[in-house]
C-alpha cells in the first residue's frame, strides 16, 4: 500500500497563502438596527494553500478592449469539503496582498484538492 503522507507533506511544503472559505449564509441580526440580514458562513479559515496559474493568458485584443483571460488553480487539503460557488478570500502574506475569488467544482486527489478559481470583483 502507498504510504500518501510523505507525498502530502512534500506538496504542502509548496504552500505559500492562506485562504479563508465561506459557502452558503446565514442569518444575522444587526444588535443596533435590529434588521436580520443573511451573511455569507465562514466554513474554514487560515487554511494554507497555492495558486496556481493554470494556463498562460490569452490575448483577445480587439480595437476597443483588451480582455486577458487564464485559468486559476487552487491546491488545497484534500478533506475539506469545497463546493462550486464557494468564496474563497487567498491572503499572500509575502506580497501583502488579498483576492477573492469564486470557487469551481473540486477535484481530491490523495495528497490534495485542486480547484479551479475565478476572480470575483476588482480585489
């Protein structure tokens, strides 16, 4: 039998972000207003992960608009349960620096989850 977590381990050493994933909402209610609003629910946090970009950009240039379009990795634990539409906040310590985005439908593998991203807004 193979023995994954030496192989886990080295794929984790690559790890250089942590994500915080929230899916699905709950409801909240507002202690000064009074108003119940619905929250996105945060359902990890500080989770160490990688992005990865998947392909180099494509250059759809037109004489108005210059659309750069490429595919984002995510590598991430494979036990966490990360559905399609999930957000997820990436915080890169390193280049201080934070983004958003949506998640798409997961793929485990033994050693980790890919998944693929999309940005959300302008973070």
């Amino acid at each position: 039998m193979i023995k994954y977590s030496r192989y886990r381990k080295a794929i984790e050493s690559l790890y250089d972000c942590t994500c915080n994933i929230s899916g699905g909402t709950e409801k909240i209610k507002d202690p000064i207003t009074k108003e119940t609003k619905s929250v996105p629910k945060l359902k990890y946090e500080n989770q160490p992960c990688k992005i990865s970009k998947q392909s180099l950009s494509k250059n759809n240039q037109t004489d108005t608009v210059n659309k750069v379009v490429y595919e984002l990795k995510l590598f991430i634990a494979p036990e966490l349960e990360i559905k399609q539409g999930d957000i997820i906040e990436v915080i890169n310590k390193a280049l201080n620096k934070t983004t958003n985005y949506k998640a798409g439908e997961g793929f485990p593998y033994n050693t980790h989850q890919e998944v693929i991203l999309s940005k959300e807004g302008n973070s």
